[in-house]
C-alpha cells in the first residue's frame, strides 16, 4: 500500500511537471496585449452604514426585455425615453413602444470586431432645444434631432485635437443653455471595444476632459493624467465638473467658473465599486452606477491585481477579454451623494439577480431608470418603495 501510494505521488508529480513545465515556457513566450502599471488602491471602505449590503435593486421591474441591447445611458423629454444601445442606435420609447430615430454608424453589428463601424452611442444629453446631444465612442459628437433624426457632428474622432486623435469618446454634460458641452475621452490608446485592457493597465494615457464650444466650435483639453475617466456631471450651479475616474474608483473636481476656475480637487476618494456614469438626483446629490464592486469584508480581485501587473500580463496571454469578463462578479450597486460628496443611501443587488450591469441612475418622476451597458432591457425602480 506504502509503495502503490509513493508510486501514484511520483508519477502524478512527473506528469504535473511534464504539463506545466512546457505551459510556463510557452507563457514566457507569448506577448501580453497590455503593459500594466502599478497601482495603489486604499483598502476599500466598509461596506456598513449606508452601504450596507441590501437587495432594493431587486424590487426594479425589468422594461422592455429582449428588445434593447446595452441601453448604457438615458435621458428623457417629458415621459419618452431616449437612450443609445450596443447595435449603434438611437432609440425613442413612447408609449411603450420602441422605435429607432437615429444610427450614427453601419452595419453589421453584433459582435466586438463590429463596434468600430457599426459605432456605439454612450453618453445622452437633452439641451436646451429638446434636441439631443449623443457621444459615440468610435465616431465623435453630435447633435440628433429627436423627431426627424437629423444628425449633426459636431466633433469628429478624425480630428487632431492638440495633436491627437479621439481614442474613446465616453460620456457628457452640457450647460443649461447649450454652449459648452464637456466631455470624456477616456483613453489615447485604448478603444471601447477593450475597455478591459484599459482597466487591467492602468495607464494614465493622455488627455481626458474636453469642452467644446458650439458658437465658436472650439475644442480645449481641461484634464489629462486621469485613469480611464467615464461620466461626466455639471454640478446643479455649473460651476463645476465632476468626472468620474473609474480605474481609481474615484471623483475628480474641475470647476469651470467661479474664483476657482481652471483648477481641480478631489471630489470622492476610495468608492465601494467602480464609477460608470453619474447623473444628477431630485435632493440636490448625485447618482452614481458602479460598473463593479470592491467588497469589504470579501475579497476583492480588483484591489488583489493593481499592485501585481505580472499576474494582469499573466492573465491576457492566456485569457481573451470576453472570458476574463465572465469571472467578474456579478453585484449591482447605485449610491446616492450629497451635493458634498458624502454617501446618502446605497441600493445593491448581489449577485444581479434583477439589475445586471448596471452603468447608469436616471432619475425622472419618482423613478430611478437604470442603464446598462450589456443587459438587454431597462430596469425602473420606484424611489416611494425603497
């Protein structure tokens, strides 16, 4: 028995060996599509008070179901819905009916090597006109008109700005009478198709908040350094943008007029997750949709990576995006922030039972409408029942 035991430990080491040996060698071989930079992260905050864990996320009913794909941000004038989805529409929702006003790039659609021509609209906005202001992230910025769905680009991704291209046009926000509409390129390098080797690098890769000016037509870079800057919100006195770094699970500050202009500070530091977009909320304060969590307590894989971009580089010689995003977690998180950045109340669902993927809170007559960037349909949650 001694000997038959000692014999099966021998040959399955020998064969253990044989297997990794040779794999290790190959690894050491293959090139790593991202150079990963190290990164420093606080432990993250405790998930007590009001982060509590909860499911109020559950108590959302699903809209539309089967019939979107990747509604990730959502405006609305009056009672129809505008939002933009993963197969290059825009789209109006009156009545419950769905109806496509708008496509910014061509077909096909549907797969990840489509996203470049096909264009994929992320950030929505409705100026002062009802007219609708849209950031596709592959073709640049425009003006729609929601009833004829005349589209105007205002800001192409061709266009040299301060020598570079527009990588990654993300989300925006735009003044109360038009002028400025600011928003995110959210990388130099990266495009949003691998938006997963922009998270797993790390780079503070280039420029990263943008103004521009409809009456001059003027584009002027605000911030560069940021780790994958997303949403973008002008405070309610726009005097002030917030931009959300998601990399870092952090709000940065830059105020846009006042004594302070020109400047930036920290708005919030060491979120419970990573910020997608942030919209304004009915008391004053903000919602921001977290595209992941960091649990504490639990063990966070994120946190675990940033400061080992070996593993990261490990990790992408082996793995495709598209498998590597099926070991996230799932867990839905929107907070609510007071206009000082403090934590007012949290609404979870672990596991994404009901809410999945959640990249945006809109909130429009007591409802909180949330977008996501891969679920196909729309979650309304009552704000009366939470």
């Amino acid at each position: 028995s001694a000997y038959s035991s000692k014999v099966f430990r021998v040959t399955f080491l020998t064969l253990a060996a044989s297997l990794t040996v040779p794999l290790l060698g190959v690894t050491v071989l293959l090139d790593s599509p991202i150079d990963p930079q190290p990164i420093s992260l606080k432990e993250p905050p405790l998930l007590t008070g009001v982060l509590e864990p909860n499911t109020k996320l559950r108590k959302a009913e699903r809209l539309w179901e089967n019939q979107l794909v990747g509604p990730e941000s959502i405006v609305n004038i009056g009672d129809v819905l505008y939002t933009g989805t993963a197969d290059g529409k825009i789209i109006k929702i009156e009545d419950g009916e769905i109806q496509t006003i708008a496509r910014i790039g061509h077909g096909p659609c549907g797969t990840r090597e489509d996203e470049p021509t096909c264009g994929r609209p992320l950030g929505i906005r409705v100026g002062p006109n009802n007219t609708l202001f849209v950031a596709d992230a592959y073709y640049g910025l425009y003006e729609v008109n929601p009833g004829t769905g005349e589209m105007k680009m205002l800001v192409s991704t061709k266009t040299l700005i301060e020598g570079q291209k527009l990588s990654f046009l993300n989300d925006l926000t735009v003044t109360r009478d038009g002028r400025k509409i600011y928003f995110t390129d959210s990388s130099s390098k990266w495009q949003r198709q691998d938006y997963l080797f922009l998270i797993m690098e790390g780079t503070d890769d280039g420029r990263h908040l943008l103004e521009y000016d409809t009456v001059t037509k003027e584009v002027k870079v605000l911030m560069v350094g940021l780790r994958f800057p997303n949403g973008v919100q002008l405070s309610p006195a726009e005097d002030f943008v917030l931009v959300q770094e998601t990399t870092m699970a952090r709000i940065r500050r830059y105020y846009v007029s006042g004594l302070m202009k020109g400047g930036a500070d920290m708005f919030v530091e060491n979120m419970p997750g990573l910020p997608d977009n942030i919209r304004l909320s009915s008391s004053g304060g903000y919602w921001v949709a977290m595209s992941a969590l960091r649990p504490n307590p639990g063990f966070s894989v994120l946190d675990f990576l940033s400061e080992k971009p070996w593993i990261k580089r490990m990790i992408f010689k082996l793995l495709s995006q598209e498998t590597v995003t099926k070991f996230v977690p799932k867990y839905s998180l929107v907070v609510e922030l007071s206009e000082t950045g403090s934590y007012r109340r949290s609404f979870h669902d672990p596991n994404g039972v009901t809410v999945a993927y959640v990249s945006e809170a809109h909130e429009h007559n007591g409802y909180l409408y949330l977008g996501s960037f891969r679920s196909p349909f729309i979650c309304r949650l009552n704000l009366q029942h939470v």
